[in-house]
C-alpha cells in the first residue's frame, strides 16, 4: 500500500499531463515522487474545458508541473500545426500557471520545442521519448531530478512567505453586466448563482477601473463580465491579466452587431483554440443564457483529483487513459455470460460503464428504475445487446428506445449488437448493427473505439 509523505508543509501542485500517455505519466511520477512527496491535484475534465476551474485550481497551487509527450511512436514526425494542436491543452493551462506567476516546470517530448513557449523563468526540460523507454543508462533521471528540485525550492519559499497572496473570498462572484442587458440578466442570474451556493455581488456600471473597483474584483473568486460593451471588454482585459478567473458572456446580438470576433476578444482569448473562446456564453435570450450558465457552474464546482500516494497514481494514471464517454451496456438476464465478456472489454476502455449487475451501479437504497433511467440520461454510448430474450423483455425495450431516441437527438451513438439471428424492432431498423455470429466481442468493440476517435 502507499503511504503519502508526512509532512507539514506538503505543496500542493497541479499536474498538467496527456491523459492518454498513462507509461509516461508513471515514469515521471515515480522519478518525481523519488525526490519529495507533494500533492497533486489534476482536472478530470469529465465534460468539458473549463477555464474559470481550471484558473481556481492553479491560483489555489504551489506550484504547476507539466509532463507532456507526444502520441505515436519516436518515428513519428509532426509538423508545426500538428504539433500546436497536439499541445493545445498544455498551452492553455502553462498560459494560466505564467500569468498567476506560479513556480512552474515542464517535462517535455523534444519534438515540442518549435511550439512550445514560456518566459525565461518556466523550467523546460526536453527529453528524448526512446530514453524513456529504455532499458539502459540514461540522463533523463538525473536532469528531471535536478530541474525538479531547482522547481521545489521556488514552490516552498512562495508557499511558506508570509505575503498573503489570496485575498478573496470563497464563493463570491462579482458581476458586471452592461447597462442594455441589465434588464435580463439581473436578478435571474443572481438567482441561479444563490441555488447552487455562490455569493453574487452586482458591481457598479459604468465600471471605473478605480481602487475601488480594483479592490472589490480581488474580493472576488471569480468574476461574470458581459462584453457588450467597451467598457466592460477593457476590465475582461485587467481581468485576464491580474489572473481573476473570469466567465465572459455576450449576447448573439452584440455578436451581429460587432462581429463573430472584435478585435479586443481576439487579443484575449483567441490565440488559443480551446478553452476561452469556446467557453464565452453566448446568449440569445434569458432561458439559453441560464441554461448555459447551469452547465458551467456545474463544471466549476467539481472536485480536481487528487493524487498523494503510488496506488493513487496508479489509479488515476490507468482509468485516465481510457475514454471519457459513459457506456451503457443493455441486454437480458439470459445473455449475462456474453455480457459480461461485453462488460470487461468495456470497462478495460471506457471510464464509466453502466451495467446494471455490476457492484454498486444501483446503490443500496435507491429506486432500482430512477438508477436505470438516470444511467440512460447521462450516457454517451448505448451498447444493445438483441436477442430473443432482449426483444421479449420490456425493460429492454425500454433501454432501446430511450438510447435510440438519444441518438436520434445526436447525444448518443447507438451500437446494437445481435447475439443471434432476430429481426430487429421496428424503431431500430435502419440502424447499422453488429453481428456476433460474424465478429468476436473484440472486434466489435475496436470498431466502436475506432469510430469514437474520429
């Protein structure tokens, strides 16, 4: 079993990383914790990129450590624009750990040199993936142990100074809303933020970025700002550089009027191709501002992962690798043998896989149906296991028609599956289906992830 490192003054590090890279995450992580034991904390991303949590959880960090390979192996090569995409991600969390000034250091695949930047004070330490991969002697332990430790006393002189540099108060949320949008969106939005336990403030309009408005953004967890309007885009901009965590929405009608993108929300958020830009709400009336608003505040709210001991590393390194995507595995009682072959190949891919006869998908206690339409709701894949016994049980039938309807709806991808020769049900013909009389279990569940990937 593994034991964290007892110790008082334990950091707390955020971990950025490739999820599907789970050999080369575990070699840094061994090489890492060999030399002090610390606390990560990573972002599951479970649904989609946040930038406000992801922006809380860096500003509530010591430090920021980076381990970022390459897919493919060492022959592979990529060109510049493969290469920015492939590290997107990396760039856009490095971008926040650079602007809240966080002692940081990356472990980086060589052949990200061309599209990786960061200023003189980010540790970058290159490496050679076919020495990672290595059976004999090589000089990465030994710089990545050296740069880690140049990278720990940074963190520990920062988190024990006695400069508080986290003055704002948990859960308060300043908003800043245009004068032509006051009408809708305050107090409705205000409203919402009070359900789900956050603290709004409305701040005053016109903003003056004066010390008093200065003062009550660091106050602040994080911030709404509507940008509408000019005034409200130049305190985004003070925002953005003085590291508040900040949701910025804007209405399709400002979008009409102004263009797809000003130039003011370019310069802030449009270098990089995910995370900002796609996390500006952007409303056409009250009810799909609030909806959207739901969503994200959802998402900020998680828990980061944390990881403190091996067997927790293990742990999250293996299932990290496999896809996010919820599976809902459906067949009849009589076919439980071949489902569970279904259900191993499964959860050896996916992290979440609903089956209603593994432990603890229905907890003890709770309404055996409301757990089956809940799975339903919230899954992404729909595996139908068809067979004689499926198409004479209604429970299934009920599964096969609600995961068809989501797929019908684009929120799931349908995979029937035909244990034996049957006709499918009407609402399901016209699907495409496997067949298990034709592929093994494998193959059909290789097709699927092949598909997913593309």
């Amino acid at each position: 079993m593994g034991t964290p490192v007892a110790s008082s003054d334990r950091l707390n590090v955020f971990l950025s990383h490739r999820y599907h890279s789970p050999a080369e995450n575990q070699y840094f992580w061994q090489l890492l914790s060999s030399v002090e034991g610390v606390s990560f904390r990573v972002d599951e991303a479970v649904s989609f990129t946040s930038p406000v949590r992801l922006e809380r959880m860096i500003r509530e960090a010591d430090g920021f450590v980076g381990i970022y390979p390459l897919p493919g192996g060492h022959r592979e090569v990529h060109t510049l624009p493969t290469l920015r995409n492939e590290s997107r991600y990396f760039r856009l969390e490095l971008g926040m750990a650079v602007r809240a000034r966080k002692p940081a250091v990356i472990f980086h695949d060589q052949r990200l040199i061309p599209a990786l930047k960061a200023p003189p004070e980010v540790r970058l330490v290159a490496y050679d993936t076919q020495e990672i991969n290595s059976a004999t002697q090589s000089s990465v332990p030994a710089k990545v142990k050296a740069a880690y430790r140049s990278f720990l006393n940074d963190a520990h002189a920062g988190s024990s100074s006695i400069e508080v540099q986290s003055t704002y108060q948990k859960r308060r949320i300043g908003l800043i809303v245009s004068a032509q949008n006051q009408q809708l969106v305050v107090p409705t939005l205000p409203e919402m933020l009070h359900q789900y336990a956050w603290e709004p403030v409305v701040l005053p309009w016109p903003p003056r970025l004066n010390l008093d408005l200065i003062t009550w953004l660091r106050k602040c967890d994080w911030v709404v700002i509507d940008l509408d309007d000019a005034a409200s885009r130049l305190v985004a901009a003070f925002t953005h550089g003085q590291f508040i965590p900040t949701l910025p929405i804007t209405s399709d009608a400002a979008t009409r009027e102004l263009g797809p993108a000003p130039s003011d929300e370019e310069t802030l958020y449009g270098d990089v191709e995910i995370g900002h830009r796609k996390a500006i709400i952007r409303w056409a009336d009250q009810q799909s501002l609030m909806k959207s608003l739901e969503s994200h505040l959802k998402v900020i709210d998680e828990q980061p992962r944390y990881i403190g001991d091996a067997d927790q590393a293990a742990d999250y390194f293996s299932s990290a690798a496999k896809r996010s995507e919820r599976v809902f595995l459906s067949y009849a009682n009589e076919d439980g043998d071949t489902a569970a072959d279904f259900s191993q190949l499964l959860n050896e891919r996916f992290q979440h896989v609903f089956d209603y006869r593994s432990y603890g998908a229905i907890k003890v206690g709770e309404s055996w149906m409301d757990s089956l339409l809940s799975g339903l709701a919230r899954s992404a894949v729909g595996v139908l296991l068809v067979s004689e016994a499926y198409l004479s049980s209604k429970y299934c039938l009920l599964e096969a028609r609600e995961l068809y309807r989501a797929a019908v709806e684009g929120r799931a991808k349908l995979v029937p599956v035909c244990l034996e020769r049957v006709e499918l049900p009407d609402f399901l013909q016209g699907t495409q289906y496997r067949a298990l009389y034709r592929h093994s279990p494998q193959a059909i569940i290789d097709e699927l992830l092949s598909e997913l990937a593309t």
